[in-house]
C-alpha cells in the first residue's frame, strides 16, 4: 500500500469502479440517494457530511478491509487510507456513473491492490470498525471543522465591510443617476 507523504500529496490515481456488490450489500434508492448526497457535500468540503458518510458506510467497508488483509492493524490502515482518500477525491465522484458506495468499494479494493471480486452469494455481514478509527480520520482531516470558529468572525466583519461598501458604491451610482434641476 502505498502511504501519503502528507495530508494533500496521495501518489494513487483516483478510484476506478471495480467492485461488484454482493446482493446483500443492495440498498434502497433512498439510502443510495443519501450517500451520494453525502459524498457530494464531502466532495465540498463538508466535514459533518463526510462524518456522516463515515458513520453509515464504514460498517460496510470494514468487513472488505479485514478480507483483504487479515491482519487487523494493516485491515485499519486501509479503511482509514480508504476514508482519507475519499475526502480528497469525493469532488471527483460522479454519480451518474456508479453508486457512492459501489465508488467507495472500488476505491478500497483498488487501495489494496486486490482485483474486484466477482459477483457473489457469499452474504456480507456488517462489522462495525474499531472506535478509535474515526478519530485518527478526522485528526488527519486537512480543513477540521474545529478550525472554523477562528475565521468565523473574520468572516462577518468582512461580510459586513463588504455589504456597506457595496451599499456605498450603490448609492454614489443612484446619486449620479439623480436628475439634475
């Protein structure tokens, strides 16, 4: 597997939809919606979005990891490498191509370096990943959410300044407009 040299530089292409899904994995056209949705938002940037995501599909994925690499500590790195490189490439995503989980799938299997399965009856059971893997996602996270309060107010004021110097500008325009007596 091939390991980040930094939050942003990943040297494996983005992921190629490789992964059939066992028929137990089928989802309804509401959830597959959602996770798109999901993918969509953490494709802009949206961290609760990508928590969310995380949350519904890594019981899925987690399983795949520990079938690809027995070894529970190499099966952890790949679903957190797998995350990491959603959250970088989630703006690439395309859902009229393949479905957001099928496309996190792929993406695993690709990281792995393991061909796509074929398509099977073998039943896919879902294992909920150990609690200290999302922490060291979203510690690994290039923009943290918890960033944000410190441009929060930065933010208003120059919205603020912004807004009255565009009203300024406004009503300059307006008074030169003004027929004159």
């Amino acid at each position: 597997m091939l390991a980040p040299t930094n939050a942003h530089d990943y040297s494996y292409p983005p992921a190629t939809p490789l992964a059939a899904t066992p028929p137990e994995a089928a989802i309804d056209p509401d959830e597959a919606n959602f996770l798109s949705y999901l993918l969509a938002e953490s494709g802009d940037g949206d961290a609760r979005a990508f928590a969310t995501l995380y949350h519904c599909t890594a019981p899925r994925l987690y399983p795949l990891a520990l079938k690809l690499k027995t070894d529970q500590t190499a099966a952890d790195a790949l679903l957190v490498d797998t995350f990491l490189h959603v959250w970088t490439d989630a703006d690439r995503y395309h859902p009229t191509r393949i479905a957001a989980l099928d496309w996190m799938i792929a993406l695993l299997y690709q990281l792995a370096g393991h061909p796509s399965p074929p398509p099977s009856d073998e039943p896919w059971p879902e294992l909920p990943p150990p609690d200290e893997l999302w922490p060291a996602i979203h510690a690994r996270l290039p923009d943290d959410e918890e960033d944000s309060p410190g441009l929060r107010w930065p933010l208003i004021i120059a919205s603020v300044v912004g807004v009255l110097i565009g009203a300024a500008i406004c009503l300059s325009l307006l008074l030169e407009l003004r027929p004159r007596p």
